[in-house]
C-alpha cells in the first residue's frame, strides 16, 4: 500500500487457495522451505502474498515452471514486510508482487545487495477510499473528502463509536489511513476488518442491503467487477508527501508493482530465475484468475491451467519461445 499498502490481490472468498486470511496472514520467516537454495534442484520457493490477485500470480507461475519447466515449486506464506527478510536469506526466492516498500529496497537491495529488482509485474496498483457506486450517484459530493464529514452519520457503525466508519482489511497492511483521518479533522473511526476476506464479506453484505460504507480499498481487485465502486478523491499525492507517517495527508500513489529475487537465485536459478523475470502480464490477466479462485472457487492450479490455456502465445514469451 505503497500497499506503500503495503497494497493491488484473500481469503475466506478464496479458501481454495491457502488457508489464510488476507494480507494479515501469519508470519512463516521461520519456517523455511526444505526446497528454498538446495543447490543442483531443480526447485523454486515462491513467496505467496495472501491477498488474491499475488495467489493468482503465484498459481500461473508455479503452474508453467512444474508443468513446463520441469521443476518442483514449494510457496510459503509470509507477510508483506517479513517476506522481503526471508527472500535476503534464501528462505525464499522470488516475490512476485510487492507494493512499493522503499526501506526495505534500501536495506536488502542497495546496502546488502542480498536482494534484486526482478522487473515489473506489469500491473499498477493503487490504493484508495471508496464507496459503492449507488451511494456515490446517489451523494455525488461524498466523492471529495472535503465533504466526508457530511456523511458521517450514514456511515457509522456499532463498531465505529459514534463515528463514520472508514473499514480497512488488516492492521499488517501498510495503510496511512488512522493519519490521514487524524491529519484531514475528519469524523471517521478505522475499523480493521482483519483480513481481506473479511472485509470483501463486510462489503458485500452492504451491497446487497444496497447501504452506504466508505472503505480502504484497491485496484486491481475482482470484487469491484461484482461491486462497482467509486473513488473519493483525497488531497493530490505529491512526491514525498507520505514521507513521515504521522504527517501524511495526502493521497495513495499509483504504484507500478514489482517483483524481486534472492541476489543467488537471480545468478544461479537457471531457467526459473529467466522464467520469472520474463513473467509480466496485465491488470486483466491477474483479475481473470483472481475471479475464477476466489468467486468460482477454482483451485489455483485449476484456475492457472484454464488461464493457461487460453493465453498460449503470452506465456510462450516468458519461457523464451
């Protein structure tokens, strides 16, 4: 979220893919993958985010490198921030989609060179408030956050303490959100769903009562294809406004997500490490697979193969063919 979110992708919706709970899943560092740098393997370790859209890029790439590659592919969940010490350490060795963690760039990249850029995933991430399409043409003007206040009282809920209710997923997200509320005088409580999951629940449940919610949300993300919704415009993002995280009032940056790689696998993972430099696909593609895991409740690998084989001459290009 620079998903600086932390972060643009679970999972009581996609309980087929890991038993998790959203970006706030448990944290795994310590428990290594036996198949993580075992040299001459032919093995790859994948970092498995749990929000759904980074399961979907984790189910095509381990699809491709087992049944085209030829290769054995563990995953290990791990948090957003602790993912990028076990990848520095060879627990893993690849991150397939990360949001934007500038300190940790400057810490395992440029200082301890034990982590590399693996190119963009080729699709852009952007975090947000938002309310549901109908509440916006309804209240067309809640769509400026200078008249949030406004609408306080529509949004509160029991949990909110007599406050709009601004609903975030989980508290390990990287979110500015209790900052932005504080810095902007606005008359909302941030009430932290727990995961992802939880809060697409939280959401389609307003929906379907066609209520008003304001919400931490992002794209790309397949719920919005089920529940349009529309953006409230925050304060301009401007380079460096989100500097210091008590003094951010400004909003979320658009964010090219990137993947990075273990420094040693980036040398020596042959063709995996080639395989996954090359994989880059777009807002679409990772949607169409996000869809067929968390709404028709496909397991990854299935959903993986359907993609697969509709979309021969795209990954053709990432095995080099």
């Amino acid at each position: 979220m620079t998903r600086t979110r932390k972060s643009y992708a679970a999972v009581a919706a996609a309980g087929a893919l890991l038993a998790v709970t959203g970006c706030g899943a448990a944290d795994m560092t310590k428990q290594a993958s036996p198949f993580a740098n075992a040299r001459g393997a032919k093995t790859v370790t994948l970092s498995v985010q749990s929000w759904v859209g980074a399961q979907a890029n984790v189910a095509v790439a381990q699809y491709l490198l087992e049944h085209e590659l030829g290769y054995r592919v563990d995953t290990v969940q791990v948090d957003e921030v602790p993912a990028w010490d076990a990848l520095s350490q060879g627990r893993v060795d690849a991150i397939l989609e990360d949001w934007g963690h500038p300190d940790q760039e400057a810490r395992y990249i440029k200082d301890k060179r034990t982590i590399v850029n693996g190119g963009g995933l080729g699709v852009t991430g952007h975090i947000g408030w938002f309310v549901p399409t109908y509440f916006a043409k309804q209240h067309p003007d809640v769509t400026n956050w200078k008249n949030l206040n406004k609408y306080a009282d529509q949004l509160k809920t029991a949990e909110s303490g007599g406050k709009g209710q601004l609903l975030d997923g989980s508290p390990s997200y990287v979110t500015n959100d209790k900052a932005l509320v504080k810095n902007l005088d606005l008359d909302y409580q941030v009430v932290f769903s727990g995961s992802e999951a939880a809060q697409i629940t939280q959401m389609k449940q307003f929906a379907k009562k066609k209520k008003p919610f304001l919400s931490y949300w992002y794209t790309p993300q397949w719920l919005t294809e089920q529940v349009p919704m529309t953006e409230v415009k925050l304060p301009p993002y401007k380079e460096g406004c989100d500097a210091d995280p008590k003094k951010v009032a400004c909003a979320y940056p658009k964010t090219p997500l990137q993947k990075y790689l273990n420094a040693d696998f980036a040398k020596s993972g042959g063709e995996a490490a080639r395989f996954l430099k090359k994989f880059q696909w777009t807002t679409e593609d990772q949607n169409e697979v996000s869809l067929l895991i968390a709404d028709q409740k496909l397991s990854p690998e299935a959903a993986a193969k359907k993609w697969v084989d509709g979309h021969r001459s795209e990954w053709k290009a990432w095995l080099g063919e």
